[in-house]
C-alpha cells in the first residue's frame, strides 16, 4: 500500500496596502520684497500703516513673518468670499 504524503503549508495573508498620507496643504501667502535701504521692521511698519484693509477683499491674516531671503511673507487665511 502506498501513501501519498503531500506538505501543507499555511499561506501568510497579504499584508494590507496602507493608504498614502498627502502632506499637509499650504495656506496662500503673500511675499512682500524688502526694497534697498530699507529693513525688514520698516516694511512691516508701512504695510501696517498703509491703510489697507484685509477684510475689503475678503481676506485674513494668520501671520506675518520673516523669510529667510529677509522679505515679509503675509500669511493669508482662508478667505470669506
């Protein structure tokens, strides 16, 4: 009598793709260039001084800040209208 012998294996389960993670989304900014002669606190100073106001244009202002090019970047919100 013969037997037949045959090996079983248990299969590994398929790992599960993970889904991909998309980098967080930039918020619209403006870039304000720092002319000649002048320094970054000047230029804030006359943007602030300017009399323009943010909500006529449906807009927000988050931040402002410093680049490393030394200009002022307006951080813009998202807008209203």
């Amino acid at each position: 009598m013969m037997f037949q012998v045959s090996i079983l294996t248990p299969s590994l389960p398929t790992p599960k793709p993970t889904p991909r993670k998309l980098p967080p989304l930039r918020s619209a900014a403006l870039i304000v260039k720092v002319p000649a002669g002048a320094t970054y606190e000047d230029t804030v100073r006359s943007l602030q001084q300017s009399g323009v106001n943010p909500d006529d244009y449906g807009a927000t202002i988050n931040g402002i800040r410093k680049t490393r090019g030394g200009d002022v970047m307006v951080d813009l919100g998202k807008s209203i209208k």
